[in-house]
C-alpha cells in the first residue's frame, strides 16, 4: 500500500530491515503480556495522545529541575563564595519557572557569572566539574533542537501514522503466526502461559487450582513479569505473600515488570489490598556498608529511575 510505501521511506530508505527489526522487537515484547493484541492496540490508543506527549514534556522539565537543585547544591559547597551566590542567585531564577516553555526560555536569556579574578581555591577543578554539568547537561538539554513544547507535539504526531502502520503490520504478522502454530501445534513461551490463564477463566478451574494451596509465596517479587501476575492474581485468595527488592531488578530483558511490585508497595502502605512490611535491618553487611549503599541510592536511584 502507498502507506506502507511511505513508512518505508520513512524508517529505512527503501531498505526494509529496519522495519523487519523494529517488527520483531515489538512481537518479542507483545509475546511477554497477558493479552498480546491488547499491548499491541494500547501502544497505538496510549501513546499518540496530547495528554501522553504533555506527560512526557512535563516529565522533561521536572527532569531539568531536578538537575538544577542538584547543581545548586553543589554550588553552595564551593570556597569561591562571590561567585556561587551570583551562581545561585541565577538558578534561583530558573527553579521559579513552572513549564518546560518558560524554563527553556530562561536558559536563553541566562548566563553564569565568571569565577572571581585572582581567587585561588582548593576546589577549582570541584567547581569546573561543576560547570561542566551544568553548560554539557542541563543547559544543552534544556535549549535542544526540538523548540517549543507545541513544536515537540508537532514533530511526534508526524509519525503517528508510520507507527500506527507498523503496529498493524505486526498485527497482520501475528495473525498469520497464530494461525500457523494451530496448524502444526507448536508454540511460544508465552503463548503456554496464556493457555494457564485461559484455563483459569474456567470457574471450576480456577477454584479447584486455588483452594489446592494454603500460601502462595513469590520470592524476587521484583522480576514479576504481566503473565506471571495475571497467573498469581486469578488463583489468589488473599494468601499471597511476596518478598522482593526493586533495586534488584534485574530481569527486564525477559520481560519483567518493576513496576507491579512499586504500585503494590505504594498501595500496601496505605493499608489498600494489603499489608507492607519492610525488612530495615540487614542480616548481611556491616552497618557503614549499608549507610553507604542508602546515601548512595538515595542520590542515584530516585523514584522516577
């Protein structure tokens, strides 16, 4: 089809390998979810929206201003004190805008102050590093080449209909996939785990799997992936206890899911389908072990990461 001419053109240069590549990653992470054509259709519903890409626009900023508090943070520690007051006086300036718009706006009409003449501190090469974070990092990003946030719109939605056409190539594949598995019986890791789940959307099924156990216990709760969820939450009578550590996931890959185990911590804190309990005392590591590894994490791994 003329479109399908076009997104070929688009991604490839007449070269189709990129699309075959590009089709094949989005089958390999489609065979990871419960309902494979449900993922499919939700990254045509869910990601071509004005709320998604404001989402990420505003992600982007907040992003840029938590760059900044930690610039001035470092900015505070440094001996040249004239020049970190004007340093901060002007990051000051730039925390007080409240969109991406006005922040990258501020940036053009903003610039760091010069350090003091003739002052020779201890910290020099501390304050270049500095510098260099703030003129390679933030401020870079901050006046990139997409433009305004109505110029970043424009240019996403400019492949909205390239993407759409490639989601329903792999769709199309999918079927046609399907279709020979039926023929010759064979099939995927993931489609063994979708036939568990159609099994348990039989009543009696489900209830006789459930009532067959007094616990159910999930260790690496972390590395939990969609199916694996669906399976635990069918046969789940409120017996279902999980250990896990999100700073140890490590099973993306493979398709596992860190998030399911952060919305069910959060939940569980606040007492909603069930109960948190922390483990906040090692068994393992000396004490200035673990209060390295907590003030390292605490700067490196935020929630958002």
């Amino acid at each position: 089809s003329k479109k399908f001419e076009d997104t070929v053109l688009a991604f490839s240069n007449k070269d189709v390998e990129n699309i075959k590549k590009l089709a094949l990653k989005i089958i390999a992470k489609s065979d990871r979810h419960a309902d494979k054509y449900g993922y499919l259709n939700h990254l045509k519903e869910d990601f071509f929206n004005d709320d998604f890409i404001d989402k990420c626009i505003d992600e982007y900023y907040r992003d840029l201003i938590s760059d900044l508090k930690y610039f001035r943070e470092g900015l505070c520690n440094l001996e040249d004190v004239d020049f970190a007051n004007n340093a901060v006086a002007i990051v000051d300036e730039l925390l007080e805008c409240q969109n991406y718009d006005d922040l990258r706006s501020m940036f053009s009409e903003k610039k760091m102050p010069s350090k003091t003449k003739k002052l020779e501190t201890s910290d020099e090469e501390y304050r270049k590093s500095l510098m260099k974070y703030y003129n390679n990092k933030i401020k870079i990003n901050a006046k990139n080449d997409y433009g305004s946030s109505e110029n970043i719109k424009e240019l996403y939605l400019r492949y909205k209909d390239y993407a759409f056409e490639i989601v329903d190539l792999v769709i199309r594949i999918e079927n046609k996939l399907d279709e020979f598995k039926r023929e010759h019986n064979v099939y995927s890791f993931g489609d063994i785990s979708r036939f568990i789940l159609t099994l348990l959307k039989n009543e009696g099924i489900r209830k006789e799997i459930s009532n067959s156990f007094d616990y159910i216990m999930v260790d690496e709760y972390q590395d939990t992936n969609d199916i694996q969820e669906s399976v635990i939450s069918s046969i789940a009578r409120n017996n279902v206890y999980m250990v896990g550590d999100i700073k140890q996931s490590i099973y993306r890959f493979r398709g596992a899911d860190c998030h399911i185990f952060q919305n069910k911590y959060e939940e569980y804190k606040k007492h909603l389908g069930g109960e948190e309990i922390d483990l906040n005392r090692s068994y393992r590591s000396r004490k200035e072990v673990v209060d390295f590894i907590n003030e390292l994490f605490e700067v490196l791994m935020d929630k958002s990461y």
